[in-house]
C-alpha cells in the first residue's frame, strides 16, 4: 500500500510538472504570437502614416495632418499615435507644433539613432500594450524627393512615428486558452492516475508483499508468504511461484541443517541466518571429512596426531597446547605432542580425565594440582576415543578474547576428534599388536624380530654419522637349577627382575632385548670398550643385590654372567659382532660366572665361534 501512495505521488508530481512546463512554455508561445502580431499590426499603421504623411506633403495638405492622425487612431486596437518631428526639422522650420515634439526616452533614442525601439508592457494586473517607434528617415526616390523641401541628406531623420497598439485580447484569449488547456490537462492527470492505479495496483501490491518478505529473509526468517488472496491474473501466479520457491527453501535448509548436525558432534548457530549457518555447517562438514579422508590413508598413529596438531595450529590458530594419551586401563598417560611449554605432570594423574570434564583456571583457579606453575591460565579438555583410550588437549592461554575465542572453538575440535576416533582406535590396535609382535609378553622387553628389524637402521646410522654401539650379552647364572627348585612361576619373576634390573642400568637410548630363554642383549648406544665394561659391571653388581621372591616370604639371589663386544671395532659385521659378545658370554659362564667378559682377540681367532669355551 506504502508504493502505491509513493508510485502515485511521484506519478502526479511528474505529470504536474509536465503540465506546468507545458503552460510555461504554451504562455511563452502566445506572449511571441502576440509580440509579432502586434508589431506586425504596428508596423503596418506606421508604415501607412508614413505614406500618408508623405502624399499630403506631396500634395501640399500637411495642415490636415491631424484629421489623418486621428483617422488611424481611432481604428481597432489603435491606442495611440504621434509624430515627433527631428532636430533637422526644428532648425529650417522652427519647433513646430508642441504635441509634435519628442514624447519620452524612446523618441529622443529614435530621433538621435535613426533606428526602431519597441516597448512591450504585459503586467498581470494592467493593460497590456504594444509600442514601437519607427524614424522617418530623408529619401530620394522617384517621385519622393526630401532633398526638394528639407536642408538635409539622403538617409537623415526628419522625424518620428510612435505607435501604442493594444493587446489585452491577445492577452484575454491566452489566458483563456491556458486555463482551458490546464484543465484538461488535469483531468488527464487524475484519469491516467486512476486508471494507472487499477492497471498496476496488483503489481505495486505483490511489490509491497515482496518487500516485507524479503525484509524478513534478509533477518533470517523464511517463514514469511507473498498474501495471493487479493491478486489476480499474472501478479498471482507470479506470487504462487515465489511462495512456492520459499517453501521448498525453507524446507531444504531445515532438512540439510538436521541431516548435516548427525555428522557433528554439536548444532553451533552462529548466525540468525539459516541459508548462511546451513554454508557454515556444510563447510565444517566438508573440513571434517577432507581431515578424516586423510588420516584415512595416515600409516601410522604418529601421522594422525601430526595432521591433528596441524589443524589445531591452522584451523583454530592454537599456539600453545599438549596432547596427552590415557592409557585407562594401565592408569598411564603419554604426551604425544607438545606445542610449546609443558605444565603438567601428568604422569601423577589427570583431573580432566578423571572427572570427563574441563578444567578450566579461568573460572577457578588452582583447579588441579598437578599443574607446575598456578599462574598459568590453562583449559584442559579430556576427549573419549574408547573403552581403554582418552586424549586430553590442554591450551595454555590467557583469559582474554583468545580464551574466549577458544571456549568457542571446543565444540568445533569435537569434530575433527570424533572423526579421528575409529582411526585412532584402529591405529591404536596395529600399534599393540606390532609391538605385540615385536615384544616380549614376560618381561615387556623387545624381542629378537625387532632386534633383527632394527639392525638395517643401526648400520646405516654407523656409516653415517660414524657411531658405535656396545654389545652386551646377559644371561643368569644357573637359571634351570631355579626352575627345578621352585618352578617355572619364581623363574618367570626372576627373568622379570633381571628385566627391570637392565633397564634400571641403562640409557634412553640404549635397546634391552630378550634374546631367548634366559639370554639378554643389550645395544649401548655411542660408547667405546671401557663404557660397555662399567655398565655391564653396573648391571652384574645391580642384580646380585637384588631379591626374588620365591613364594612363602622366601626370597634368594642369583648372579649374572656378562659378555660384551663394540661394533664396528671387533668387526664390521653387527652379527658377527653380536657372535663375539655371545662367545664372551659362555667365556664367563666357563671361568667361574658372575663376572664380565670383553672380547678380545685372542677369543676372536677361534674358528667355532659358537660355545668354544
């Protein structure tokens, strides 16, 4: 209704300015048309008075003159007329007669210049008049001869004619013909309104409907309808399709909205808008499913955990955060990334995952004590992946708008964790059962396929970067006297104790495995022959210090008998270098046991390398 009232108002102020224009310009039209009729009507009396002055002169009747004057003036229109006799005149004949000399400006001009002046007065309230004042000018022309009478030259002003024609029935008549003209002119304004309001009322009425509509679409709401029920013909039908592209909009924003949200962990609204939060969830969606397509084809867990630091770092612009794996069945937890600073010790246990909450020091300060520095504002948010796995992610960040940039982003990390669950989970049990594979199920040591498959990456590290490795082989003094006295269950604990005992001996970076039975190897990482000796020294004094329970509050000791070699020195063959340590071995075991024995190379030359002693 509101653009019908602004069409038709804008309708009415075009047409009457059209129409004001039109009398503007048809008012100048017939103030021209009565200008030229006038001075047309002028210029021919003037032009008779002229004539006729001059054949009176020529006939000798100038003192009638003034009858003739008279005569003229009295015809229609006539207002006015008289002569003006010229400065030329006065000096042969004298001044002459008073009414014949100069009137007013005009004449004066006329007389002094020779040429025509005009004067047109049309004021509104006063009558409306035409003057013009023509020169009589000296000729010498058949049988006008001025010369003949005047002492003047061809071309001189001898005088005057000054004319007043008048013109209020032009000026009556283009008054009249104006009004009737604007009349109808407004009549026509007011038909073509009427008639232009009942042509496009349907149409400025579905704009209207439109308008609102797309008023509350634009704020989010798709509710809205096009009010048909007043339309007719084309307006709607087009009201019908737009009502109908509506629904079926409205419909399939809230069917993708539901079906997208059964792929997400949380339905965020981020915007009143549906059309735009539908864009954001689609694209959440696809980041989720492009991440989880990729740790699809991911080998190993380590990669998975890359790719997940990877989106944290771009996605959420995380700077500084951990992830921890919990071990729930075993109560152990392993960082498996760390961003920057590591706050916690989380290996005294994890408030997080034990509740399944976030522990948040924004919202209440020295929350968990395992955290080393209170001053550090942390959130710590415990993820279940299964029965057996939890990952923590713990963000250090200030309580500032960063925090609550990423209290914002948590249920979006939900996501991508969610996704990555059956991999993980998957990857999880490879990596148990590789290393399953690869260990040993009494003592948790690795076994000898993963010595064998270690073997390639030792040498190549030995030609590269010119690095040793010690040696050791171990193996309990009498261990099948154990076994026949107090059964296989007390030789299990002491294969068990002397396994703690090696790795107690030891570096990080030295390898412990169970070669077989009751023979262990140990690979000292970058030593040489003295190092290999002190820590197999090490490890035989450890062990006989130690107690093996024997059931029954029983307890006894044994001893341990050590042989050692160092690749490449003995030899540039790790095998052979490993047969050297063995043969060291059964070398101790034959002179005495409990004790170390570093191959030399006496030992070396035996041929039968294999229990020689």
């Amino acid at each position: 209704m509101k653009s019908r009232k602004k069409v038709s108002m804008k309708l009415s102020i075009v047409m009457l300015s059209m129409l004001v224009l039109m009398i503007g310009l048809f008012s100048y039209s017939m103030k021209t048309m009565s200008i030229k009729e006038a001075e047309q009507k002028a210029m021919m009396a003037a032009n008779i008075v002229k004539m006729g002055l001059t054949t009176q002169m020529l006939h000798g009747t100038m003192d009638k003159r003034e009858d003739f004057i008279n005569q003229i003036e009295n015809m229609k229109g006539m207002k006015g007329i008289w002569l003006s006799r010229g400065e030329l005149i006065n000096k042969q004949y004298g001044e002459g007669r008073k009414n014949e000399q100069p009137r007013d400006q005009i004449d004066v001009d006329v007389l002094k210049s020779g040429e025509i002046k005009v004067d047109y007065n049309d004021d509104l309230f006063s009558d409306a008049t035409y003057r013009i004042t023509i020169p009589y000018k000296a000729e010498e022309v058949g049988a006008i001869n001025c010369l003949q009478c005047h002492d003047v030259k061809v071309g001189d002003t001898l005088g005057a004619i000054s004319l007043e024609v008048d013109i209020n029935h032009t000026k009556t008549e283009s008054i009249d013909i104006i009004m009737y003209t604007s009349l109808i002119a407004l009549f026509l304004i007011i038909f073509i309104n009427i008639f232009f309001n009942r042509m496009m009322s349907p149409y400025v009425s579905i704009f209207d409907s439109i308008k609102d509509v797309m008023s509350e679409a634009e704020k989010g709401n798709y509710s809205g309808r096009l009010a048909d029920e007043e339309l007719n013909g084309e307006a709607r039908e087009v009201a019908q399709w737009i009502n109908t592209l509506l629904v079926k909009l409205q419909n399939t924003l809230s069917e993708i909205d539901s079906k997208v949200q059964i792929f997400l962990a949380n339905n965020i609204k981020k915007d009143s808008d549906p059309l735009i939060e539908v864009k954001s969830t689609v694209t959440r969606l696809s980041n989720v499913y492009l991440f989880r397509q990729a740790i699809e084809h991911d080998e190993h867990l380590e990669e998975l955990y890359d790719r997940l630091v990877t989106v944290l770092r771009n996605e959420f612009n995380l700077n500084n955060f951990n992830i921890y794996e919990m071990d729930t069945i075993n109560k152990k937890a392993e960082l498996v990334h760390a961003e920057k600073d590591v706050i916690c010790n989380i290996a005294a246990g994890c408030r997080a995952d034990r509740t399944s909450s976030i522990i948040d020091s924004c919202q209440y300060k020295n929350l968990c004590n395992k955290v080393n520095d209170q001053s550090t504002n942390y959130l710590c948010i415990p993820y279940t992946i299964s029965n057996e796995i939890d990952i923590v992610l713990n963000i250090i960040t200030d309580c500032d708008d960063s925090y609550t940039e990423v209290k914002a982003n948590i249920p979006l990390i939900q996501d991508y964790i969610d996704a990555a669950k059956p991999e993980i989970v998957s990857k999880k049990l490879t990596q148990i059962l590789e290393r399953s594979a690869r260990t040993d199920a009494l003592t948790g040591l690795y076994n000898r396929k993963h010595l064998e498959e270690t073997i390639a990456r030792i040498v190549k590290e030995e030609k590269r970067l010119n690095i040793s490795y010690g040696i050791l082989m171990a193996d309990i003094d009498h261990f099948k006297m154990i076994n026949d006295t107090y059964g296989h269950d007390v030789g299990d604990e002491a294969l068990r104790v002397i396994s703690k005992t090696l790795q107690e001996c030891v570096r990080d970076t030295d390898l412990v495995i169970r070669y077989g039975g009751e023979e262990f190897i140990v690979l000292l990482y970058n030593c040489d022959s003295n190092y290999i000796f002190d820590v197999a020294e090490k490890i035989r004094l450890s062990f006989s210090q130690k107690k093996i329970k024997a059931g029954g509050g029983e307890t006894f000791s044994k001893t341990i008998s050590i042989g050692g070699a160092l690749f490449p020195d003995d030899s540039d063959s790790f095998w052979k270098v490993v047969k050297y340590a063995d043969n060291a071995l059964y070398y101790a075991k034959d002179h005495g046991r409990n004790q170390v024995k570093i191959v030399d190379d006496e030992m070396k030359k035996k041929d039968n390398l294999d229990n020689s002693y």
